[in-house]
C-alpha cells in the first residue's frame, strides 16, 4: 500500500473552471502536510502548506482532515498558467532530527484555453 | 532568499567516468537532502544529512557516495553509474527544528549515463 495516494489524472479542464485534488496518507504519525507543484522538466516548488483550521491562498484553497487522513487542494477560477504537476506531501520526523518527505504520486492538470 | 542551487545543470557521462554533483544554500539549513527523480515520477529519497552528518541512507548503492563538507554544501560523487541510473538528480534543505519545515528544492542535475 502506498504511504501517500493521489488520483494520477490527467485532469483536463478549460480556463475558468474549479478543479479539486484528493490525496490520503497512512501513516497518521505525519507531522506536516504540503502541496508542491511541479513543471514539466523543473524542480518541485512548494504551493502552500496544509493545516487543520484549513488554508487559502488566492485561488488555491487546502484543507486537511486527520482523524480521516485525508487532504485536498481546490483550484478556482484556474489560469493556463496553472498547469502542472501537482504533488501531495507529507512529513515526517526521520532519524537524527531530519524531517522526511513522502511524496504521492502526483497529480497532471493541464488548463485548456 | 530560499534559493538552492546545483551544479551542473546537465551532465552525460560514461559508465566508467567518475563525477560529482554540487548543492549550495546560504539559508542557515541544517538538514540537506538528495533525491532522484525518474521521468513522471515523484522524487525518490536517497540521503538525508542532518547538521553535516548522514542521517538516512535509502539503500542506495555504493556508485553514490554523498559528502557533507559544511553546512551550506552538499556533494554527490558519481562512480561506475549504470545507463538506469539517468535521472533527474534534486537536492534540497530545510531548518532541522523549532522553524518551518519546509523542504526547498533547487533545480536539478540532469543525468544521462551512457
């Protein structure tokens, strides 16, 4: 079983539209939740951090349930520009103080014009 | 500044060649890390050093021997590398405790190993 699951997509949606991402994890001693967005070809770069009370940032909106270890990330009004890769990631406390990240698998968005 | 940079940016070598990879961040980090990342695939951990000691070693092979000489360089020494081991190489760093734990990420090795 995977430490952390995300529907692979593709995901295909026109300009404008509001698209949401799922993601749980299994190990419920998980320490800190993210969502990273990955261009093709580029480094992973963090979108926002993900916590209990819920976040939003602009357009982008996370949320996280523990008790059902779950995430999600909601896209609104998406731009051409949104079109990534989008990983779920969480974090956890590695030996010796280093945090460890596990990464899902990712999910494909492209925003179609 | 959270940037985190790499050297080179590509790089092809044969299987017999002996290389090394570079990582630098001036971000006070103490823990600095090494991934790999095959095409459409998520970034597979291979060390975590965590104020300039190794801390995880992922099973990776013996052909990757990591170095730490200070706290703000990371290394990755290359060695009879097989055609497999092409990969999109990632280092990142973040604060080891009491601080955001965020993870950032410079932009990559590109390994071809012929």
């Amino acid at each position: 079983r995977k430490e952390v699951e995300q529907d692979p997509g593709p995901f295909n949606v026109p300009e404008g539209a509001t698209v949401a991402f799922n993601c749980t994890y299994s190990n419920s001693a998980s320490q800190s939740f993210f969502w990273y967005r990955q261009d093709c070809r580029k480094e992973p770069k963090l979108l926002m951090s993900v916590y209990s009370s819920g976040n939003e940032d602009g357009r982008f909106t996370a949320q996280l349930n523990r008790a059902s270890q779950y995430i999600s990330l909601l896209i609104r009004d998406s731009k051409l520009s949104d079109s990534a890769t989008y990983l779920c990631v969480v974090n956890e406390l590695g030996s010796g103080s280093a945090r460890q990240l596990t990464f899902g698998s990712g999910t494909q968005l492209t925003v179609l014009p | 500044d959270t940037e985190v940079t790499q050297t080179p940016k590509h790089l092809v070598m044969g299987m017999t060649n002996k290389k090394s990879l570079k990582c630098e961040q001036h971000m006070g980090h103490r823990a600095m890390y090494w991934y790999k990342q095959k095409a459409k695939k998520p970034p597979e951990l291979m060390f975590v050093y965590s104020y300039e000691k190794l801390s995880i070693n992922e099973s990776v092979p013996s052909r990757f021997s990591p170095e730490c000489p200070n706290s703000s360089l990371l290394n990755l020494h290359l060695h009879a590398l097989q055609p497999e081991d092409s990969a999109l190489y990632l280092c990142a760093s973040s604060q080891v405790s009491g601080g955001p734990d965020t993870q950032y990420f410079g932009p990559g090795t590109r390994l071809t190993v012929l």
